[in-house]
C-alpha cells in the first residue's frame, strides 16, 4: 500500500515558519508537533506529489490519520445537506422567474 505523502508547514506566534517535507500521519506528527513545539499557532497541510493545499489545522483539532478520508467524508456530508435543501418535482426542479407586476423592475419568484 502507497501511503499518502504530506508537506506540512508550521506557524509559531513569532511569525517563524518550519516545514516538514515528508509526513504520512497527520495525528502522529501534530503530536510530535504539539511536544516539541508547544508555542505553534496552525498548520498547512499540502500533498506532497501535487503540492496543492489541502487544509489549516489548529492546535486542538481532531487531525484523522490519513486526510483524503476526512476530506472524502467532508464532502459526502456537504453533497447531503445540498441536496437535502433541493425540491425536485417529478424529476425536474420546480423553480421559475417571473415579471414582477408591483413595479417597473423585473423581480424573481420561486414557487
């Protein structure tokens, strides 16, 4: 099994900056972190490969293990509570815009 590869970057109140180029448990190494260097303000997480940003984490956060299942698991909750919000009718969404009749401006409506 491949394990997922972070770069995590440190801020402290002095506004010194550390980085750590080659992570693989997230919760391990905040607490790592949070031993050795107890004054940190937050981390940025980035995948290693891509280098793109992945999340800010504060002392004090619940940090999974691995973050692609913490993210994946993010979004499944976000796509429930849009699609929740949404009323389909028959299959299509039952929305539409009208003239506003009251005054010269053109309004929207939805039923």
């Amino acid at each position: 099994m491949i394990k997922k590869m972070y770069a995590c970057f440190a801020f402290f109140p002095n506004g010194e900056v550390k980085k750590w180029k080659y992570v693989t448990n997230l919760k391990s190494f905040e607490q790592f972190l949070s031993k050795t260097h107890p004054s940190w303000k937050y981390m940025n997480v980035y995948e290693k490969s891509t280098k793109q940003y992945l999340k800010r984490f504060y002392p004090g956060n619940i940090i999974p293990k691995i973050l692609v299942l913490f993210l994946f698991a993010l979004s499944l909750y976000a796509m429930k509570n849009t699609f929740s919000k949404t009323t389909f009718v028959y299959g299509f969404n039952n929305t539409t815009t009208i003239r506003n009749a009251f005054n010269e401006e053109k309004g929207v409506l939805c039923l």
